[in-house]
C-alpha cells in the first residue's frame, strides 16, 4: 500500500465538484483542521529566485509524504494517510536565520534547489503547531519574478496559470500539491519503476509560468482521466481558502514524454 493511494481514489471526482463545493468547510472545527506546514527560507540580504524556491517546495512537499517513516508500519505513517484521507492542505510560512535553524529540528524534510531551500513538515493539527513554527509569518512571502530559461527535459514541468496572481507561498503550497498527484497517479497506473527513478533524482522538476497558448493546449476538459492517461497532465483544482477563488485550476503537472498534441 502507498501512502499516497487516497489520493488515486478521489483525483477525478475531486476535479468534478462545483467552486462552492470545494470550499464547504461546515463540518470542520477549525482547532482539528490538519494541514503540512511548510517554510522557506528567505533571507533578508540574501533572497532565493522565486523558481528555485517553488522548485525546492515542488520536491520537499513529496519527499516528507514519500520518506520511508511515512510507509505502511513506519513511525510517521498514521499522521501522513490520515492527512491525504482527508482535506489536502498546506500553508507556507517564510523563515531566516535562528528562526529557520530552529525548524530543523521538527519531522519534515529540507530539499534546496540552486541555492533555496525549503523544509516541509510531517501534517499536524493546528491547535498542536510547536511555536517555533507558530511565530513564523504567513505574509511577506513575495519574490521578483525571476528568468530560470528552458525547462528541463528529462523531469516534469509543473505549469502556473497564466491570469491567476499568487504570492510565492501560495504558490509554493500549489506546486507541492502537483507533485503529490503526479506521484499518485503515477503510482495509480502501475509506473512504480519511473517514480523510483523519479525519487533517485531528488524529485526534481521545472516550475514555469505558462503562456495562455500552452495553458489553453494542456488543459484537460471534460474527461481529466483519459487527459492523464493519454498526455499524462494533470491538474491542481484550489479550494479557495486564500488568495484564488474556489474551484480555480492553478497548476498543470505535465510528466515528460507524455505527448504533445492535444488536438
């Protein structure tokens, strides 16, 4: 069993709610929500490229839900599937110096990418969230839109939607979002051996804000499953809580050699 396997199970029918009903909360008390914490490192004289930083983020968010401690019977397993069993949500929060050395020390893992880094934290329930990662700020995430050139061939490419503006801790929440349903889906369709690969590699991938053309031609319409299967893309619908209203498409994950028409 794969920790990720829930995921497999409700990809579709996730996609087919309408907007209101992705962000019905009603029956949550906001103390018991659990989400994953993550926090990048963004030094004040030193700030990381905003690519890197979604790449970094891309990677640590699979890297904790894929760790070994997370496997069926390892000591991180029940809080990780109780997670992706249910609501999918994380929050990013910006750390530097002592207060991003402090976070270490809490169950997560740290991936940096060309100089970023990022730590993404083993899922937990709000009310419990250890003060060192409490004080940290949501806000003040922002970064200059950098020009990280041509994506890499051999590794997915997690597309940004064009029209939607979205901080880079947002952002950073929908990139690891992607990667997670990439390596479900991946996992779904009996193609352990590319997600092996994938995982030796470090989850690398290329985070690119897509131009209306390529968003037009990639986007799955009526049947995302047969556009998984065929294309091998597949999307992160938001649930709207911050920043985008609810239902909006984000991000398309595209697997490499998956096609290049969808005509």
């Amino acid at each position: 069993m794969n920790v990720l396997d829930p995921l497999v199970a409700r990809y579709a029918s996730w996609l087919s709610l309408s907007g209101a009903a992705t962000a019905d909360t009603s029956d949550e008390d906001p103390d018991d929500v659990v989400l994953m914490p993550m926090v990048l490192r963004i030094e004040r004289n030193d700030p990381p490229d905003r690519t890197a930083l979604l790449e970094a983020a891309a990677a640590a968010a699979l890297a904790v839900c894929l760790d070994e401690r997370c496997a069926e019977g390892g000591e991180w397993h029940e809080a990780m599937h109780g997670w992706i069993s249910g609501r999918i949500r994380k929050v990013a929060r910006r750390a530097r110096g002592a207060h991003w050395e402090a976070v270490q020390q809490l169950p997560g893992r740290t991936v940096a990418v060309g100089g970023a880094q990022v730590r993404a934290f083993l899922p937990m329930r709000v009310a419990d969230m250890p003060k060192e990662l409490s004080r940290l700020q949501i806000s003040g995430s922002e970064l200059e839109a950098d020009d990280p050139g041509p994506v890499a061939a051999d590794a997915p490419v997690l597309w940004l939607h064009p029209d939607v503006p979205m901080s880079a801790g947002k952002s950073a929440a929908q990139v690891g979002h992607a990667t997670m349903i990439l390596a479900a889906l991946l996992h779904g369709d009996g193609m352990d051996a590319e997600l092996r690969t994938w995982a030796d590699a470090g989850y690398r991938c290329s985070v690119r804000r897509a131009d209306p053309a390529t968003w037009s031609e990639l986007r799955p319409a009526d049947d995302p499953e047969t556009t998984w299967r065929d294309h091998r893309v597949a999307m992160v619908r938001d649930a709207g809580f911050t920043e985008v209203d609810p239902g909006t498409v984000t991000v398309l994950a595209q697997w490499p050699g998956g096609g290049d028409s969808f005509a």
